[in-house]
C-alpha cells in the first residue's frame, strides 16, 4: 500500500489545483491519497472525482491549524464528512483572522527591508482568506531574498523570527472535535517540527488521546529518517495508529515528492486500515 495522507492544493497553500495533485499522485505510484488542505475543504469533491476516474483510494481529509502552549500544531483530519455542519463551522472560524494577520506579517518585512510582500503574497493566493506564511515565503524566493522557501522560514517567518506575526487558531480540543463530529479520525501532523520539551510532548499527547485522537504521523516529509524511528517509538509507546503523508505542496518544494516516502516501521498499526 502506497498511501499519501498529507498534501495541498491551490485551495489552501499549494501550488496546483486538486485535479493535479491527484495526477501527480498516481503519477508517482499512489494507491490510497488524502488531500488535507489547511482549514478548508473545497477541493474535496474534485480530488476524490479525479482520484476515482485514476483508480486510485481517496480519502477525505482536511490540515486544521492549532494552538497549543503558545505554539502552532497541525492536526490532520482523516475520513471526514466535509459537508459536516459542525466542522464547516469551525473550519470557517479558524480561517477568519488570516487576512488581517497576513497585513500584519507584511508590514514586519516592510520593516525589514522587503517592501511589498502582502501585495506580492497576493498573487499567489487563490482564496484570500487562506493567505499564509507560503505565500510569503514563495514571493521573497521569487524576490531574491531568499534561496528557498525553507530559508524564508529559517530565517525570516519561523516562530519566533522577526517577521512572525502570532495568530489564535482553533483549539485542540475543538479541532479534534470536529473531526470526530464529521466521522473522522484525528491525526498529529508531523511531531518533529514542533519544538517542545518531552514533558510538553508527553502532556500534549495526552491530551490528544483524551479528547479522542488516534494516530500521529511517522513517516512525513517534514521528518528526517531518524525521527521516522523516534516517532515510530512514540507511537508504539503510546499507542498511536501511524500514517504517512508527504506534506506536498508542490513540485520542487520540500523534500520528498508524492508517493516517494518509504514504507512505515515495522510493528506499527497503519491508520489507513480503517479504509481498506
């Protein structure tokens, strides 16, 4: 089973329209694919038409955006009804705010030096009330103030980076809620990004499998192969289903493409057997 459980589309921050992503998928050998746009679900009907027509599983998905400890996480939505009430609702309150804050971030890199980055974001921007950090990332590449979107967050918009503009999204019990309303399974989006202690972690794990969480992803292509081991162990220790995801967003962006990540660690209980 070659599953992609993580990737975007044009709907939210990636660079090609569902359609596409769902081509590159099967492209690169595919068999079970979820597109998880950040905070919204309007490609859905398309990916999984286009997904369908290719052959290849579909399974609805959806990325929603979390703060937790002062920090953002991700936590991904498998197996969802997207026509679901209560998570169209929720989904619609986490996206409010993102224009203002993106005014905000490019008023920081006009203070640094990089006029124009709100307007120039724009461009890349098919929905502006999804405007993210991406877009402005993608426009300093583009700009010369950068060499990689990668560098543009190292450097420029990380947490805590002086172009950073915090933002309040949804909470963790919420957005776990919501999935669980829309028939879903709750997933911890790539761990090793985040940067907390191991209590934090431990607490936040926790926390996840008492709101209704199952699964963290292990092998994602914002993980490194030795963190595949580490959070297969956290997985096991906890007792998480594990999934696999590449995070893409599009062609040569990041570090894996579609259906290019190895398999899963042994010993572990793939998430994606709830749909075969």
């Amino acid at each position: 089973m070659n599953a992609d459980l993580h990737c975007h589309s044009n709907v939210s921050d990636g660079l090609l329209a569902p359609a596409d992503v769902a081509r590159r998928a099967h492209q690169g050998g595919v068999t079970l694919w979820a597109l998880t746009d950040h905070d919204e679900v309007a490609g859905q009907g398309e990916a999984r038409r286009v997904a369908e027509e290719l052959g290849m599983g579909y399974v609805e998905g959806v990325e929603i955006s979390v703060t937790w400890a002062s920090r953002t996480v991700h936590i991904v939505g498998l197996g969802i009804d997207p026509a679901c009430p209560a998570l169209a609702e929720g989904l619609y309150a986490t996206r409010h705010g993102r224009a203002a804050r993106a005014r905000e971030i490019g008023a920081a890199l006009e203070a640094l030096g990089m006029p124009g980055a709100y307007e120039g974001a724009l461009q890349y921007v098919s929905n502006p009330d999804l405007i993210s950090r991406t877009h402005f990332a993608r426009y300093l590449v583009e700009q010369g103030f950068a060499a990689s979107t990668a560098d543009v967050f190292d450097h420029f918009l990380g947490d805590g980076k002086p172009g950073y503009v915090p933002h309040r999204w949804a909470s963790l019990e919420d957005a776990v809620g919501w999935i669980n309303a829309a028939g879903g399974v709750a997933i911890v989006a790539h761990p090793g990004r985040y940067r907390y202690t191991q209590l934090e972690f431990d607490t936040l794990f926790g926390q996840f499998i008492d709101l209704g969480g199952k699964a963290i992803e292990v092998v994602t292509g914002s993980h490194t192969p030795d963190q595949y081991r580490e959070y297969a162990g956290v997985a096991r220790r906890f007792g998480f289903e594990a999934s696999r995801g590449s995070d893409f967003h599009g062609p040569g962006e990041g570090r894996v493409e579609l259906g290019s990540l190895p398999p899963l660690p042994a010993g572990l209980t793939p998430v994606w057997e709830r749909w075969l």
